[in-house]
C-alpha cells in the first residue's frame, strides 16, 4: 500500500522532490499520508520503489492523447490521485456522489445511485448464490435434528425402561423380603405355639397336684381340730389313704420346655449385596470420532483370522477409557449377504478387538457401528486374497526364524530410540531419572510372544518374567533377557483353567499365583504351569491384582468388591478390608497390590487416584496421590512395585507413565519412558537384575528398562 501511493504521488508530480521532502533525514521507514502504514525503505531509497504499472499505463494514455479523449481515464487518475491526497472518491458517473460502496462481480467502486442500475442485479445475483449455498444445508440440518432427536428419545425411553426394570427388581426383592418375613413369623408362631402347649400342659398338671394336696390337707386339719374321736375314726383310713397316694405321687416339677427362642438374621453379606446391586452402564463414546484401525479393515487372507481395533472417542475427540459401549460389526458381499461371522472383544478401557475370518475370495463391504451410527470411514472396502499372494512383510520373516534355544515364533526387539508417539506428553518433565529402555517384548497377536491386552506382570528370584495375557487367557513366561521360554493356560472355567487373568505374581517357592477376573478366583500353579489350587471361589467378586507377604499369605485386591482379602495359602482366610467409597479404609475400583520389606500393603486405588499404604493386618497407614498431572499426581494409577529401598514405584495409567515416591509417598522422579512411550501401562515388577518390567497394555507388549536407585 505504502509504495503505490507514493507512486501515484511520484507520477502525478513527476518528480522525487515530494518524496525526498517527506522523508525525514536519514530515516530508513516511510510513513504512508493516507493509511498511515509504516514501510521499510528499500535499500538504494525512492527510486527502488517498483512502479503501478495500471498508473503508468493511465499516464502514457494522457500523454497520447492531452485533450483527455478517454475520459475515463481522467477519472480514474482523479480518483487515484484524490485518493493519494486522502480526499473521498467521487463518482465519474455522478457528479458529486461520493464513491461509498464496491461491487464485487464488476470489481469497482461506486456510489448509492449507482446501485440502483446494473449493480443491483450483481449484488442480488450474489446474494442468490448465497442464499442457494445456505438453502442447501437445511435437508441435513433437518436430517441431524430428527437423528438427534431421536437418539434423545431413545435415551429418554430407555432411561424410563431402566426405571422400570430398576423399581420392578427392587418390588420384587421388597415382595421376596416380606414373604422371608412373613415365612419367619409364621415358624416363630408354629415353634412358640408347640412350645406354649408343652408348657401349659406341664403347669395344668402341676396346679391340679397342688390343689389335690391343698384339699387334703384342710379336710384332715378340720377333722383334727374340730372332729370327735368317732368322727376322725370313721375317715381316718380313707384319708390316710389319700394322704399317702398324694404323698407319693410324681408331680412333672421338672420343665419339660425351654424359653430359648431367637431370631438371628445374618444382613452384612446382603447389605453388601444390595450396595452392589445393580449397575449403571452406559459410555460418551460417538460413532463420528471413534476410529478403527488395522490391516483388517482393508485386506484379508482368506482362511486367516483377521483382527482389527476400534478405539471409542467422545465428542471432543477425547480417548474414551471405559468399556461396554454397543459396538456392531457387519461383512457382507456384493449381493448383501453376510459373508463371516463377527466376534468383539471389549478389552474394558475404550477400545474393542473386531475379529473375523473370510474363506472366499473376493471384495466385500465391512461395517462398524457404534450406537447405530457408521465410525469414522466405515462401511470399509474389504478385499480378500489367496494367502499365496499377500506379500511377505519383514516381521512375517522373522516369525518364522528359529531363536538359538530352538523355540520359534519370538524375537525380542531390542530397543530404538525414536521421536515421541502420539500419546507421550509435550510438557516437560521435572526431574526426570535418565533410564533407558533395554528391549520390549511383544504385539498384537495371538501366537507366542505375542500379546492381547496384557494386564499384570511379574519376576521370579530365577531369573524369569511372567505375564498375565488377559485376553489371550493365558500365562506366558519369558526369561529376564526377554527369550520365550513357555505358557500356559486353557480358556475355560474349570479348575486350572483361566477365564481372564489379570494380576500375577510368583511366591518364595517359584509357584505362580494367578488373580483370574473372570473366574473370580485365585489359580495356583507349579513353575512349570501345572495346577496345584485355587482359592477364593464363592469369596472374590473380580480379583484384578495380587501379591504374597513374607508369611506366605496371598493378598489379593477385588476390583468390584472394593476390599482386599488376605488368604493362607491353603485358601484360608485371614483377614479382609475395604468397601466401596472414598475414605481411607475404601476404595474405588483398586486395581494392582504390592508388599515392601516392613511386610505393608500398598494398594493403588484407581478412581480416587491415588496409592494407600496398610500395615500387615489392614490397618490404614497412610495414602499419597491426587488427580491431575503434576509432579505426585495421578489419572487413574494401576501397577506398583516396591525395590529393596522401601521406595514405590506407581504405574500411571491415564497419564501413560511411571513415577518413584519414597517410602512416605514423597515424589522422587520419573522413568524416562520417552524412547518408546507407554500408552496405558498396567501391571509393573521388579527384575531379579534389577530392572523394570512393566506391561504396556495399549501397545501390547512389555518393556523392560534400567532402574537406578
């Protein structure tokens, strides 16, 4: 802006002069008279500012033809140099009309009469074109009303279907209840009645003999005090008769009842029974943002089980960490019918496991929908080939190469450091300890050294890793340099067999004790994966983690009950604490347990984020933690692990990374995860080596780093 003026300042006056005079000395900005925009002055001054070629052209015309035979080129230098002079624009077409409005088809200026001609028709042709574009968005403004609506209704009925559910269970239970009490009061009137006749019957007697005896003994004392000697002659046999066969009569002085009648109702397992009643599922997951990623979304060998993940978001975009959303999925062929089977896995912290298995070959069409809406990108094109002629991939090579120890189908990845994924975190991280990342074990699969949704983990005085795969319902134990060396485990749930293991842990005798959610008990089994035991059955409603004190007792914390219970290891129970709330002896939805050297238990508590700490019998200690985070805080902690210093190491969840307290709770530092970040670490464990181990669920694997003390 400021060069143009100044050029149509230089061509009207035809010379520097004007310029040169505006310009302070020395000065290296010009300030434009009309815009007032200061510029930076070119290097070689006024004579390298670049020309209007459109004002040139204007004045070549003038020069051409001096009685100005184009009068609108008059105008328009007019106007410019009015324009230069920060006078108002008149109109060439009007005289004295001020040029106040601009039409945009024409690309020009003019006055309020001018909009009363041909510009009337382009301002009203534009606003057509406006109002057509504005017009076309209310069918889907109408079609996102009625769906919103009626997923408002839906919502608003199934609440009122829950009601009713709700107030019909409860009158039933309030009906079974008062038929218990009814039923009750009737045996207490039966047993009360049958007692009462024993009773009455026994004190009928007993008064009858009493009178007998009264009778007699007044009839004798008057015949004796008031009777002749003849008269007392006379009924002297016959009462002594009576006298004596009263005398030896045998009176039931003895009870033949007791008063022992007591109604002992046993209400605290049915007051837990009834906190625990019921539950509300529901999730804020929508379709729209959710995302389904995978190589199965696209291709598939045929004969092949495929699998892909759906990953539930909230409206904002935000990671969903709950489970039990209403998730569908649907093949169909070119002619719409099913073509496979579906099978969905909620793994119960946002996102779902989509399996299927194609056996023909072909192009079909995959469905997902979340709530009855499509996520993002679906239906998906599906195509399906011949195994033969999907290519190989570097990581199908390596699958097939055999390791030094014979066993195949794992290789351990040795650690690369690579930039920050997705979910590690931008803000800097205060005193931070510089570990790094030994190896990582693991991916999706189901094969061995692979991993679906692992949950505890822990190490062996022997030197071995072992790893709850909860939904493969599997143990896989590896040694401490990451080399497969077994598993074990068959779905089911029958004795010895695992339903979906979570917590883990290995006692002073190598035996692996194994929480299985599911099955809600507690597996014991060899260090080779035979079954010994299982205790807790008809105790645990959803054991998660578990760990062994130095008196050999089996500590395990029940996800749903909200307490921990504390077995000998026989099954016996020792002791159990906790309940469901916020205060020091509750929980809310506690997940991992661990013991230190003063035989303590530390507990992470996961909704109320935080760690509380328990002497040997459950008597509360003390408990760190709060949300957010900061430096000590927490979003949702789960694994922890004790070194031999006292010092706890806390595993947390929601903010994807691991932090070291000291033995009070005070916060220490972090574990430098960024070499390969942690998305929803859950179970952590100390090495024999003296290293970190801990399970990343998210990615599906578990790494190992360095730990300095």
């Amino acid at each position: 802006m400021f060069s143009l003026n100044f050029i149509f300042i230089y061509l009207l006056d035809s010379s520097f002069s004007c310029l040169q005079n505006y310009i302070p000395p020395e000065s290296l900005t010009l300030s434009c008279p009309v815009c007032r925009q200061t510029s930076i002055l070119p290097e070689k001054g006024v004579c390298a500012l670049q020309n209007n070629f459109f004002i040139t052209n204007l004045m070549e015309v003038l020069q051409r033809d001096p009685e100005c035979s184009r009068p609108e080129a008059c105008s328009v230098l007019e106007s410019v140099s009015a324009a230069a002079a920060g006078k108002p624009l008149c109109c060439p077409n009007h005289e004295g009309k001020v040029m106040e409005f601009y039409c945009e088809s024409c690309e020009t200026a003019m006055c309020l009469e001018c909009t009363e001609g041909e510009h009337r028709e382009h301002m009203t042709a534009v606003l057509k074109t406006q109002l057509d574009a504005i017009h076309s968005r209310l069918p889907q403004l109408t079609a996102a009303i009625e769906l919103v609506s009626e997923i408002s209704r839906q919502l608003s009925e199934r609440k009122n279907e829950a009601v009713a559910e709700i107030t019909s269970t409860f009158e039933e239970l309030e009906q079974a209840l008062h038929q218990r009490k009814t039923a009750l009061i009737t045996d207490l009137e039966n047993i009360c009645s049958a007692k009462q006749k024993v009773l009455q019957a026994q004190l009928s007697a007993l008064l009858q003999g009493k009178e007998h005896i009264q009778s007699s003994c007044s009839f004798t004392e008057q015949a004796l005090s008031h009777g002749s000697a003849t008269e007392v002659l006379l009924v002297q046999k016959q009462m002594s008769e009576r006298v004596n066969a009263l005398a030896r009569h045998d009176f039931p002085e003895k009870p033949h009842q007791n008063a022992h009648l007591d109604c002992q109702v046993e209400t605290e397992g049915l007051r837990r029974s009834i906190q625990n009643l019921g539950v509300l599922l529901t999730t804020a997951a929508v379709a729209h943002t959710s995302v389904a990623t995978g190589e199965g979304l696209r291709h598939a060998a045929t004969g092949q089980h495929q699998t892909i993940t759906v990953t539930t978001k909230d409206k904002d975009g935000e990671l969903v960490r709950t489970g039990n959303a209403v998730l569908k999925a649907e093949i169909t062929s070119a002619d719409g019918s099913r073509a496979a089977e579906t099978e969905i896995t909620d793994n119960k912290n946002g996102t779902y496991e989509v399996g299927y298995t194609l056996r023909s070959e072909g192009e079909y069409s995959f469905s997902l929908l979340l709530y009855g809406q499509p996520v993002r990108g679906s239906p998906f094109r599906l195509r399906a080939v011949k195994p033969s002629d999907v290519p190989q991939s570097p990581d199908d090579v390596k699958r097939r190469v055999k390791s030094p120890s014979g066993t195949g189908g794992h290789i351990r990845q040795k650690a690369v450091r690579r930039p920050s994924s997705m979910y590690s975190t931008t803000k800097k991280k205060e005193n931070p300890i510089e570990d790094e990342l030994i190896y990582r074990v693991g991916s999706r699969g189901r094969e061995k050294g692979e991993f679906t949704n692992l949950q505890g983990i822990s190490a062996s005085s022997n030197g071995r890793v072992v790893v709850a795969d909860s939904n493969n319902q599997c143990i896989q134990v590896f040694s401490n340099d990451g080399q497969f060396k077994m598993r074990f485990g068959v779905r089911g749930r029958s004795p010895g067999q695992l339903q979906r293991p979570t917590g883990v842990t290995v006692d002073v005798n190598g035996d692996i004790v194994v929480a299985d959610y599911d099955n809600r008990w507690v597996s014991i089994f060899s260090p080779d994966g035979k079954f010994k035991n299982k205790i807790g059955a008809g105790r645990l409603m959803g054991p998660k983690g578990v760990a062994v004190d130095k008196n050999g007792h089996i500590i395990t914390v029940d996800n749903k009950a909200c307490c921990v219970f504390i077995f000998q290891s026989n099954g016996k129970l020792v002791t159990k604490f906790g309940g469901r709330g916020t205060s020091d002896r509750q929980f809310a939805g506690p997940h991992f347990v661990a013991v230190n050297n003063k035989n303590e238990i530390i507990v992470t508590d996961f909704h109320n984020h935080s760690v509380k700490v328990y002497s040997a019998d459950g008597e509360f200690l003390f408990k760190f933690g709060s949300h957010g985070e900061g430096n000590g805080q927490f979003n949702a902690p789960t694994g922890v692990a004790v070194d031999a210093n006292g010092n706890i190491i806390v595993a947390d969840w929601g903010n994807s990374r691991i932090q070291v307290f000291d033995s009070t709770g005070s916060f220490l530092s972090y574990i430098n995860t960024s070499a390969d970040p942690l998305y929803g670490p859950q179970g952590l464990a100390l090495t024999s080596d003296g290293h970190v181990a801990v399970a990343d669920s998210g990615n599906h694997c578990f790494k190992v780093y360095r730990y300095l003390q």
